[in-house]
C-alpha cells in the first residue's frame, strides 16, 4: 500500500508542478510509461527530493529506458552529482551499462564530469569493463584528456595497455595516437 501511496503523491506532485500537459490514465501500462518519465526526468535535473520519493517508494532504481539508461547513468550524464550520490547510496548499480554497453563512469568521464567519475570510481566495478566497442573507461578518460582520472584509474586496477578492437590503448589516446584502423 505504501508504494502505490507513494506513487501517487510523486504523480500528483509533477502534474501539479507540470500544469495541464501531465497526462493521467487509467491503462497500467501507460502509468508505468509515465512513471518512468518522471523517474528518468527528476536523475537528470538532479531533483533528490523527487527520487528520495521513488527510493522511499521502492521503485526499481535500475529500472530502464529505450536506450538502456538508468537513472544513475542519466544524472551522472548531465553533472547531477547530488543525485549520483543518492542513487548510490540507495543501492543503484553502478556497474549498470546500456544499450552500448557503456557505464555511468564513462559517460561522466565523456562530459567531463571529474567530480562525479571519481564518486563513481569509489564503486568498485571492474576498472576493465568494456562497452560494445571494447573500449574501457580508461580509454575514454585517455581519448578525452581527461588526465587526472588516468592515475585514478590506474590505482583502481586499470590496465592502461588494455586494447580496444583498433589497438587503442588508453596510453596511447592518453599521447594523441588514435588508431581509425586496425591493425594488421
């Protein structure tokens, strides 16, 4: 009872804050869309008081997306760095990858979010996890000269010769050699 509560004040809450375009509906499924929407939109504004309302509620916090992304990814994406810490907290994977395979620690390590990668660092998930095109979050820190992650990285087990399919390495990004091709 208290989830379906809680569920209800969150909806009742953003349609009053939202205005007449929150659309409410009978059918589940629709709901359960809706309810996404607003768990989604509230990681990515870094709205904690709105996800302490679906943590408390019980919802899913690795709940997904279209596109595989939950909401510990999206906040950490858009530099939420209060909700990154709370979705933790909370028992969010942080080890979690979409649809690419790629993980909360990359993306932040994409948008140069150093602040959030290093709270994400402090996870413990494999330093060595790979996305769908190989590549570790070593790598991206390397291809995006984001150097002070590198060390990071490396002390949490990193392997900065790793490879990716085109013989990038997160020392040889790190240097400026990007392979395009791979090698023969």
């Amino acid at each position: 009872m208290r989830f379906y509560l809680s569920v209800f004040l969150a909806c009742w809450s953003l349609s009053v804050f939202a205005g007449p375009d929150v659309q409410t509906s009978k059918n589940p499924q629709a709901l359960k869309v809706q309810l996404q929407d607003f768990y989604f939109d509230a990681a990515r504004r870094g709205d904690v008081p709105m996800l302490d309302t679906f943590i408390e509620a019980g919802y899913s916090l690795d709940t997904r997306d279209s596109k595989g992304y939950t909401a510990l990814i999206l906040a950490a994406y858009h530099g939420q760095s209060a909700a990154v810490e709370r979705l933790l907290a909370a028992g969010a994977d942080a080890c979690a990858q979409d649809q690419r395979g790629n993980t909360a620690l990359m993306g932040a390590i994409f948008k140069g979010e150093v602040q959030i990668a290093r709270t994400l660092l402090a996870a413990q998930c494999n330093p060595d996890q790979r996305n769908g095109a190989g590549q570790t979050a070593a790598m991206y820190a390397g291809l995006f000269k984001r150097v002070e992650l590198l060390d990071a990285l490396k002390a949490n087990g990193a392997d900065m010769n790793a490879e990716d399919p085109l013989g990038n390495s997160a020392a040889r990004l790190a240097s400026g050699e990007i392979r395009t091709v791979a090698p023969r």
